[in-house]
C-alpha cells in the first residue's frame, strides 16, 4: 500500500509539471508555426515575381526569335534578288562583248581599208604621173598632141604602128585610171558603211552600258540591304544570347526560391507533425491522470489496474518523430566606266566622260576607285608596278611609245579577252579596239599594273 501510494504521488507531480510547463511551450509553438508562415509567404511572392519575370523574358524571347526569322526571310528573299541581279548583270556584259567584238572586228576592217584606199590613191597618182611623164616626154619630142605622133611617122607602116601604139597607151591610162578611182570610190563607200554600222553599234552598247551600270547600281543596293539585315540578325542573335543568360539566372535563382521554400514547407510539416506529437502526449498525460484517479478509487483487490500506468508510460516512450606599289579597289567598276565612255570624242586635254584624251580617259576611269593619276600619258607610266603583254589583266594601262618613258605619246586601258578602250584620234574618238591590231602599228612602251 505505501508503494502504490509512492507512485501514485510521483504521477500527480508528473502531471502537474507538465500542466504548468504547457502553456510556455504553446507560446513558443505559436510563434515558431507564425515565422515559418511569414517566411513561405515572404518566398512565395518571390517565386510569383519570378515566375512574372520568366514569362516577361519569354516574350521577349518569342519576340526577337520571330524577328530573326523574319530577317532569315528577308534575306533569302535579297539574296534571290541579287542572285537574279547577277545574272543579269553576267547577260549584259556577255551582250557587251559580243558587241566590243563586233566593234573591234569592225575597227580592224576600217582600218584595213582605210590602208588599201591608201594604197589605191598612191597607184591613181602614180599612174597619173606616168600619164603625165608620155605627155611630157611627146611635148619634148615636139609632138604635143597624139595627131603630131601620127604626123611625125616615117612610113605607112610606121604610121600604123604608131597609131596602134597610141590607141593603146590611152586606152590602158583610161582603164587603168578608172578602175583605180571606181575602187577607190568603192572602198570608201565600204569604210563608210562600217563606220555608220559601228556607230549603231556604239550606241547600242552605250544603252547597255547604262544599262549594266543601273543593274550594278542596283546590286549594290540589295547587297546594302542584305548587309543591314545580316547586322540587324547578328545584333538579334546577341540579344537572344543575353536573354538565354538571363533566362538561365533567372532559372537558378528560381530554383534557390523553390528549394528555400519547399525547405520551409517542409519544416511547417515537421513542426505540424511535432504539434501533433505532442498534442498526442499531452493527451496521453491526461489519460495517465484520469487512469490514476480511477485507480486511487478503486479497490485494493483489483491487481490488474496496477501494470497500466507502466505500459502506458512505455508506450509514451516509444514514440518519435521523423567562351612596285599597287593598290586595293574594285577593277569592274573601272573597266564598267571605260566602257560607258565609247563612242564618245576625242577632245585634247579633255577630261569628260563624253570628250577626254587618252590620259583623260584612263585619269577618269581610276578616280572612280579613289586613285588620283596626272593627265599625262608619260607621267602615268610611272605609277603601278610592270607586267608583261602575255600576262596582262583586266584593268591594265598599256603605254605606247619608243624606248623612254618621256617618248609616250598614248595610254590605253585594257578590259580583257585582247581588247582596249582608248580615246585614239579626233577622226575616231573613244573606240574599242584589239590589242593585238594596234599593236601591230604602234609600240608599247610599257605596260603597268595599278591594281592587285
């Protein structure tokens, strides 16, 4: 009995312990369960405010995604139309040529029979001349007409044979003469007829000539676009860049948030689990109490009630929680000036596209790639560095003359294929010519490279 009565005043400490401890500790609960409520709170509206960024960068990722689509488009698209450009272009320069040809095959056949009327007047002079030398010879004779010829014979048959001999001589001068004037007359009908026909060429390549210098003018626009665009893609490209590393920040520090507050969640759980452990104990005390009182009123005889606050007080305690000079410049666009100036005059000391001299010519035609020459042929050969005929490329100056530089009296530009544009003579103004043609009748002093 004094046993029972021992333990049964140990219990009731216990339970008044506990009873005056628990209000402490409900206090302290509460402010923990609060705390952690205004720290998920407080990261909450850090996920929601970056969850609101990560979709503003988004559009501004879809954003400049579809511009840089629409700049891939816009450039196929240019790049169609300077492709269509090209080929164009590469048809007019072919019909250039052919027409260059044409006017150099028609140049070399002017000058072919402008030397055979030539000829044809040395032999209409020549034959003048031996007319005159008869007449002149018969006047000395003292026979000053064919009739005094006749008189002066000695015979009959001298007589005859001098007739005859006289029939003859004027029949062949008469012959002779008039063929020589009738072709002479021919030939220049001939020379004519070519230059009218290499006129109509000339200012059939003229049109195309200015034709070809739009479409390059237009080339070089689209090629502008298209270089505007390329800028515009590349700036594009590095925004999207700086937003793909925002975006991946952006990520991370929204994955911080989300650990901190799945952490934070994850202590509210534990300390709802641990309120309710000890919810759970308290009413376990509180059944302990009321077993207790039960005993302490029962009687003595009932054994069995004795082992219930032992395993109660067990079960209790198993509980737990859980990264030479040379220059630079675009030749076509010399070449392209040249060929704008044919069929224009020759002009001494003339600097124009439409009336130049040769050096004018060649001076004009560089300027349009920013190098500056002298408008002098001999001074001009001492710029560039020297080729050789065989080696020669578009855009060379062939220099014609004797052996020295000071003897240079003609410049001529060189376009390839054996061709040269000049401005030659008054009679002929800017032509296009073989090289080989007028090489034949003029020599080349030398030949300069002024671009590499």
């Amino acid at each position: 009995m004094k046993f029972k009565s021992v333990i049964a005043t140990l219990t009731a400490f216990v339970i008044c312990c506990a009873m005056l401890i628990n209000p402490a500790e409900n206090y302290t609960e509460n402010a923990s369960a609060t705390s952690l409520d205004g720290q998920i709170s407080e990261y909450q509206q850090k996920l929601d405010a970056l969850e609101q960024k990560e979709q503003e960068l988004q559009n501004k990722l879809d954003s400049t995604e579809n511009s840089i689509e629409n700049e891939i488009e816009r450039q196929a698209i240019l790049d169609e139309q300077i492709k269509n450009t090209f080929d164009q272009i590469t048809t007019m320069e072919f019909y250039i040529s052919d027409l260059e040809n044409e006017i150099a095959q028609l140049d070399e056949q002017i000058r072919a029979s402008e030397k055979e009327i030539s000829e044809r007047e040395e032999e209409i002079t020549k034959g003048i001349d031996d007319f005159g030398l008869r007449l002149r010879a018969m006047y000395i004779s003292g026979n000053d007409t064919y009739a005094n010829v006749i008189m002066g014979s000695g015979d009959f048959y001298d007589t005859l044979m001098r007739v005859e001999l006289i029939k003859r001589v004027a029949a062949y001068d008469d012959k002779v003469l008039d063929e020589l004037v009738d072709l002479k007359k021919q030939q220049e009908a001939e020379v004519e007829a070519l230059e009218i026909k290499r006129g109509e060429i000339t200012v059939k390549m003229q049109e195309y000539s200015t034709e070809l210098t739009n479409l390059i003018a237009e080339q070089d626009e689209l090629e502008a676009l298209y270089e505007e665009s390329t800028k515009s893609k590349e700036e594009l490209l590095k925004w999207q860049e700086e937003y793909f590393k925002q975006q991946a920040e952006l990520e991370a520090e929204k994955d911080d948030v989300e650990d901190t507050l799945s952490e934070l969640e994850q202590q509210k759980k534990e300390e709802q689990e641990r309120l309710e452990f000890e919810k759970l104990q308290q009413e376990l005390l509180e059944q302990q109490k009321k077993e207790e009182e039960e005993k302490n009123n029962q009687s003595n005889n009932n054994q069995s009630n004795n082992n219930g606050p032992g395993a109660n007080g067990s079960t209790s305690g198993n509980i737990s929680g859980d990264t030479n000079e040379v220059y630079s410049g675009d030749i076509s666009k010399v070449i392209s000036m040249a060929r704008s100036m044919v069929g224009g005059r020759y002009v001494f000391g003339g600097s124009k596209p439409g009336a130049t001299d040769c050096s004018g010519l060649t001076m004009q035609c560089y300027a349009k790639i920013g190098i500056k020459l002298p408008h002098k042929a001999s001074q001009q050969a001492n710029y560039g560095r020297s080729v050789k005929y065989n080696e020669m490329k578009p855009g060379d100056l062939i220099f014609y003359g004797g052996s020295s530089y000071s003897s240079i009296y003609h410049v001529a530009l060189y376009i390839g294929d054996g061709k040269i544009i000049h401005a030659e003579s008054y009679a002929t103004g800017i032509v296009v010519s073989y090289s080989d043609t007028v090489a034949r009748y003029n020599h080349i002093t030398c030949i300069k490279r002024l671009v590499e």
